[in-house]
C-alpha cells in the first residue's frame, strides 16, 4: 500500500512540542501517581542462556492504558509491571513516561512498533518531575506492579495524531552506572476534535469452527446425531471461544460472518444427540448450553447485518488449486451454498447475505476467484497483502473494487487484519494490539482527512477467546466515533471504488507458497467423489432417501473444510470414517450365502435370499441370475440369464425364486448379484453350484415295478375285505392330499447364515 502521503499534515516539529512539553512538567501538578508492590514473583529460569544487559535489564509490561484513546480533560493511567531479568539488583531507580515523538503515518507506527531497547535520539526525554516514581529496589527475578497517573493536558499533546508513549525504567545495578534499564513502546492517538470526514469501519465477526459431527445417525425416527467428540461444548460455555464471541458481539457494530455448518451442529446440541467414544457411543448431556447459546446469538443478530458461508466453509483455493478438476467437486460447493440461507434462516430466523466468498486469508488468483464465483457469489473478500496498490495512491483505498466479470473484490486492510493474532492471553500484549491498531486506524484517516474511505477488517477465521476479547476492546474504544464510523460489509461492498486503487488479479505463481503447502491434496478430492459415488448407488433403492442424503451430504462437504488446513491426518480420517460408514449401511443389503444346489429332475425353482438389515424399505433393485452353462441349465424360459425385482421391508427378507430347466446331467456354475434399476451393480456378486442329476431309464422300470406292486397289493386288500364284510361296502379316505407350498415372499427377519451343505431342491 502506498504510504508518501503519510507525511500529508504532519510536519510540524517534534522539537518544539517537547520543549512545550517539559515547561509544562514544571509547572505541573500530578493528579494521581503511584507504585504498587505487588508480591514478589520469580521471573523463569534463565537456564544458560545469557542475561539480558542494559536496556533490556528489566522487562516493562504495560497492562492497561485508560483511556485507550483519551481527549481533553482526560486523565491517561497506565498500569503495567516491571521485571527484573537481570542477574543484579536494580537501585535507585525511577519510572517515567516518554511521550512522542508524533509518527508521521502508517509506517512509523509500524518501525516505531519493531524497535526494541532504548535508543537515545529516537526515544524522547522523560515526562520526569512530579509524574516520576522512584523504585529503590528491584531484585533478580523479582516483578513489581506500577501505576501512572497523568492529566492529559500535562502530556504536551498539540496537533492531533498518533503520538509514540514509552514507559521506561531508569535506575542502576552493582556492575553499571545510572541509565535505562527497561523501556516499553506503546502508541497513544491524540484526536481533540471530531473528523469532519470520518473513515467507514467494517469489522468481519467470524463464527467458524471445525467439524465436529459424523456422517452417523441413529436408527430412530429423530435420526439422533453422532458428534465426533464434545469438544464444541467446550467453546459454547463460559468463557469459551465460541461464547465469548457471541456475547461480546452482540454490543458491537460487527458484520457476523457465520459458517451455517456451526449452526447446524449446535442446534443438533439442543436435542438428543451421541458422542462417539471409542467403539461405542454415550448420549451427549450439553443441551442447556446449545440452548443458551443460540438464544444469546439469534437475539444479538436480530438487527444486523449477517453474511453466510457456504455450508462448512469450503476450502476455495484447495478446491481451485488442486479440486476443480476431479468430477463432482464443484456441484458440492454449489449445494453447500445453496444450504447455507437455508440453514441460517431456520435457525436464526433472519435472511442472511450468501454473496460473498471469503478465500483464506484473502488470497487470491484468476482460479480462486473463478472457484468462488462459480457456486453463485459476486463479491470475494480478499486482503490488501494479495492485491499490491501500483497506481501511486497516497493513501490506503476504499476496499471495494471490480475486479472484472461483474466481480467485486472487497480488500481487507492486511495490517489491521492480522493485529490481534498471536498469544494475547497476556494482559501487556493485548494492550499492545488494542492501541496499535487504534493507532493505525487514525492514521489511516489522516492520510487523506479531505477523502472519506471505507475500510475492512478481516480477522483470522476462529479467533481464541483471549483474541476475541483484544478485538472487543479495540472496536469498543472507537465506540465514540471520533475518527472512524461503523458501516457493514455489504454496504461498504456497494461503496464507489477509488479510481486508481488496483483492479488486477495477481499471477497464480504469485499465490503464497506457505498456503498453498496446507492445501487438502487432489488425492482428497478424489477420496470425495468416490464417497459421493457410493452414495448416489446406495440412494436410489432406499424408499426414504433424505435419511441417508442429508447426513452424508452435509458429511461430503464437511470434507472439504478449510478447518482442515494445517491437520492434515486428522481430514483424512474424516474422510475414511465417512466413507467406511456408508459401505457398511450398504453391505447391510445383501445375498444370503448359499450352498451348492442338486436338482433331482428336469425342471426345478431355485430360491435366492436377499436380506435388509436397514431400518428403512428398499426398492428399485434386480436381482439377476446368470447361468454359467446355458446348454446344461437354463432360466425363466430357456434364457442364460433371469431378472426378479427386489422390494424389502426394513429388518425383513426375501426369498426369490428362479425356474430352472436341465437338459442335460452335470454341474453348472450360476452366479446371484443385485442391480439397480439402472443396472448398476450393487454389492457383491454370489455364484453356487447346481448339479444336474437326470432319471435313468434302469431306475424308471425299477420305480415301476415298485408301482406295480404296490397296484397288486391293493387289490389283494381289497377283494380279502370285500369277502370278510357281510355284504357292506368299504370307502376310501375322501381328504386330498396336501402338497407344502414355497416359502412366502417375505419371510421376516431372517438368519444370514448360509443354507445348508448339499440343498436339494425338487420339482
């Protein structure tokens, strides 16, 4: 970004204000100061490493500044605490504020920011006088709390704008003489009165989290749903991330920028759902916190502005870099888009903007924009580290830009973006965040005080609690509105671009290497449309489809998450886990083993069973039988190969019957498999053997030899009773005889095991 117009109004010498400023130290008279000596705490262990020596003696953490941005009539009290990382005891010392030089623009803050140690010439006088407080003694590895008070006026502030605010620690130890010994830079902006033109702030406030819920369900009507692990109860609570950032939120002008993935799986927390544990899974017991935290969250988004991302925050460049090319994949970023209104709607109860796309960390080339466009978007927030201003701009621009194609690029403002990054859980680094980036925000303004601007704030995707609450303090301290103005992301996306502000997508060979190494590989992609595969098999013979559609859907692109940048083990077995789940639910369609088949004459029905073990009916599939040797054994009519439909009841089987013809004696191989209706195979093939065993003309004169005897007996049996019965007639049993039918169609939950050895079936 162009800075030369950061000298713009700003060169007025430091000189004259510091001589200012120590008249009126003379003179003045301090409201408040103190020195607190809090216990003694031992600093860490050195170990070996060498002492720190001269101005890095005593380590200054400056924990709070109040006012952050203080005007006339304002007190500036600055607390901190001071550390001896020396191996000498610290005497006779004193600590004193340094106020100035005034930084003349976005760059200086940023040197002014790198310096470490105190350096004479650069480092301005000390406030001294009656704001001094003396510190007889700091020992090795001892801490001390401080406490400044000092009445704004007595500062020596003038001409607004971001002054430099030092804290320093002058004293002496047994092997030096009296000097500085420790020195913390801060930054202070100075403003007495309001901008007439004031810069349009937009701040993204994400809420994004990693995937967290399975592909499974239960078995019941709810289809109750199996998370992973609970830890998203952990950031729901308080104190944690995710509640943190809602209930910070919700008192800011922020534009919530929400994944409706988190959404989904938080509203499942309110409800029964299961916790995967090991093998087994236990009933999840956070629905109170799942509650209250969508409550909190529908009511602090009620009147704002919401920007939806695509369903699970689909990883864009990996998908342009490594995906687009693998079938399938970018009809999974369309249906992820089209869920997310959707979701957010049904959920949160307002309608939420779903035409931005938001790369990591603003990245952009040709590719990612024609990936995050394709599913529908028109607006990619991208970041100002990835667009390099090349039309001598003095200042830095309005975000909005076309980019061409109907396209807008929104760009970040990269310094402001990444301010509150890093471990802020320390009290003297996030003040350091809040009042740099007060202080760029300033400055920035005073680039052009005659232009206003509109300007974008895109911080990290899932910012710690300890980040959140950095960010908080600083949006909190420009509450007042004295140089900037809150505006949402998709106004300032409507906000009339500066001519000269860059338009031009950078090369693909410009995209940064770090990033592209953490993108999901191809290999991923491929794994995705596989599942995807399985899964439109497995849809089409399911009489309730959406049961499996949903969650698998919802699974699928889950797998494309950029929360799975940097962990890439653990996105690989997401993948596995989804794609493992869904063979199992289809291998619990399946043949019956069945052992070899004799048929003892010329025609016979052969029985095939087919089992569900689904809690859900099938239909649409075929079960077809194929004969390996049409001349010995033929089907249904004289064909090779014979179809029967296959409609299932949930829990139950189907015994499927084939007719059967042999011409001649032997054995043929006959091969059982299931088909879709579009003939797709589905499962695993089956194939048993039928022996063919034909009747013999020696067996047939011995079966009617047999008849005969039997004729001859009865007749003998006969004309004995009729001579023994006096006169009567004796009939002969009218039943008729009662010939076992085939087993019905559906027979019930039956066994999966095998038939038995040798199955013999008759005529």
């Amino acid at each position: 970004m162009a800075e030369a117009a950061d000298l713009q109004g700003m060169n007025r010498s430091p000189a004259r204000r510091w001589l200012r400023r120590t008249a009126s130290l003379i003179v003045g008279v301090p409201l408040a100061a103190g020195l607190l000596a809090g216990p003694a705490v031992p600093a860490q262990a050195h170990g070996t490493a060498k002492a720190p020596t001269g101005s890095r003696t005593v380590d200054v953490a400056l924990d709070t500044l109040a006012p952050s941005a203080p005007v006339e009539g304002d007190t500036l009290t600055v607390s901190g605490t001071l550390t001896n990382k020396g191996k000498k005891t610290v005497t006779d010392a004193e600590v004193d504020l340094r106020v100035g030089p005034r930084l003349s623009g976005r760059s200086a803050i940023d040197e002014a920011a790198r310096r470490t140690g105190y350096q004479p010439g650069s480092d301005p006088a000390k406030l001294g006088g009656a704001y001094t407080l003396n510190v007889a003694k700091l020992a090795s590895g001892v801490s001390q709390d401080f406490t400044l008070a000092v009445p704004v006026d007595k500062l020596g502030l003038d001409e607004e704008g971001v002054y430099q605010l030092g804290v320093s620690l002058t004293g002496r130890t047994a092997d030096s003489g009296y000097q500085v010994l420790g020195i913390r830079r801060t930054f202070l902006p100075w403003q007495p009165e309001d901008t007439e033109n004031k810069t349009a702030l937009t701040y993204l406030w994400p809420l994004i989290a990693s995937a967290h819920v399975t592909a499974e369900t239960g078995s019941d009507e709810q289809q109750t749903p199996v998370f992973a692990d609970d830890d998203l109860a952990q950031e729901l609570a308080p104190g944690g991330r995710l509640e943190q950032m809602v209930s910070l939120g919700r008192q800011l002008p922020v534009t919530w920028v929400i994944d409706p993935d988190l959404l989904a799986a938080v509203d499942a927390m309110t409800r029964n759902y299961r916790v995967r544990v090991g093998d087994t899974t236990v009933a999840g017991t956070n629905q109170a916190l799942a509650k209250q935290w969508l409550a909190t969250l529908e009511a602090s988004v009620k009147d704002g502005k919401v920007v939806a991302l695509p369903f699970a925050d689909p990883d864009l460049a990996s998908i342009a870099h490594r995906g687009k090319n693998v079938r399938g994949t970018l009809s999974h970023l369309q249906t992820a888009t089209e869920a997310a209104a959707l979701t957010v709607e049904t959920i949160l109860h307002v309608t939420p903007s779903t035409d931005f796309a938001w790369p990591v960390n603003g990245a952009i080339d040709p590719s990612v924009v024609d990936v995050a466009t394709s599913a529908g978007a028109h607006k990619v927030i991208a970041r100002s580290d990835s667009l390099d201003e090349t039309g001598g701009l003095s200042y830095t621009p309005t975000a909005a830009r076309p980019i061409g194609g109907g396209t807008t690029a929104v760009v970040s403002d990269y310094r402001l973006s990444t301010l509150f990054e890093g471990d802020l859980s320390r009290a003297g680094d996030s003040t350091l965040a809040v009042q740099k980036f007060l202080a760029h925000t300033l400055a920035l303004t005073e680039q052009a005080p005659a232009r206003e601007r509109s300007i974008v704030v895109a911080p990290q995707r899932t910012p710690t609690a300890a980040q959140a609450q950095s960010m908080a303090r600083a949006l909190q301290a420009l509450s007042e509105e004295h140089w900037t103005r809150p505006l949402d992301l998709v106004a300032a996306a409507a906000t009339k671009p500066d001519a000269k502000a860059t338009t031009k997508v950078p090369r693909a060979s410009r995209y940064p290497k770090k990033l592209r190494s953490q993108e999901l590989p191809t290999q991923a992609f491929q794994d995705i449309w596989t599942t995807q595969e399985a899964l439109t098999s497995f849809q089409v013979i399911l009489t309730q489809p959406d049961r499996v559609v949903t969650p698998f859907g919802n699974a699928v692109n889950r797998s494309m998450s950029t929360s799975w940048r940097g962990r890439a083990l653990e996105a690989q077995r997401y993948r596995d886990s989804v794609r493992t789940y869904l063979q199992n639910l289809t291998n619990e369609v399946q043949l019956i083993t069945k052992s070899d088949v004799t048929l003892s004459g010329r025609s016979a029905t052969i029985p095939v069973t087919v089992q569900n073990k689904l809690v859900q009916g099938v239909d649409h599939l075929k079960l077809r039988l194929t004969s390996g040797n049409a001349t010995r054994l033929k089907l249904d009519g004289g064909a090779a190969v014979a179809e029967q439909p296959v409609r299932i009841a949930g829990g139950h089987s189907q015994s499927v019957k084939f007719d059967a013809a042999a011409n001649a004696n032997g054995q043929a191989q006959v091969t059982a498999r299931l088909y879709t209706e579009d003939g797709t195979p589905y499962g695993e093939a089956m194939t048993f053997a039928v022996k063919v065993s034909e009747v013999t003309p020696t067996v047939l004169l011995v079966i009617a030899g047999g008849l005969l005897l039997l004729v001859l007996a009865g007749i003998r049996m006969y004309t004995h009773r009729k001579r023994t019965a006096a006169g009567g007639t004796v009939e002969g049993d009218g039943g008729e005889s009662e010939q076992p039918s085939d087993p019905a169609p559906d027979t019930g939950p039956e066994s999966g095991d095998p038939s038995g050895p040798g199955e013999k079936v008759d005529r």
